[in-house]
C-alpha cells in the first residue's frame, strides 16, 4: 500500500512539473519575450557587423614549393611477391 502511495506521489509531481513547464512554454509572455530577444540579437548583430576591422591580406608568397628529386630509386613493392619470399 505505501509502494502505491509513493508512486502515486511520483507521478503527480512529474505531471505538475510537466503541465506547468509546457504552461510557460506555450505562454503569450513567454513568445512575446523571445521575440524580443531575437530582434535584439539581430541589431547588435548588424551594429557589430560595421565595427568589425577589415585586415590586410598578408599571405602572399607564403608558401614555398620545394622540388623534389626524381633520383632516387623507390623500391616497388608487391604483396604477392612478398609472401612468396617469406614462405621459402
């Protein structure tokens, strides 16, 4: 009997805490404040956007090719003839 009370109690909190979360949620108060909130994001947004310095470009000839030369040899391998080497 008191297992039922107990999850009976849990329950209700849970429901309450739930009706009075989607209460808010969906609230005139609570749409009229968020939008406000995105036009104010949106003005700083435009407001900081011109105060932002533009800076030079300054990475020209910044990378160096290096040549590479073709003299030494590579050796090629080949998996097949690999495991023919090992086996003998």
């Amino acid at each position: 009997m008191l297992k039922e009370i107990k999850y009976l109690i849990f329950i209700t909190i849970i429901t309450i805490f739930i009706f009075f979360t989607f209460r808010y949620y969906f609230s005139e108060e609570n749409f009229k404040k968020s939008y406000r909130a995105k036009n104010n994001i949106d003005k700083k947004i435009k407001t900081y956007s011109k105060e932002i310095p533009v800076l030079e470009n300054d990475t020209d000839s910044i990378i160096e090719y290096v040549k590479q030369s073709s003299k030494k040899k590579k050796k090629k391998y080949n998996f097949w003839k690999l495991l023919e080497n090992n086996e003998k």
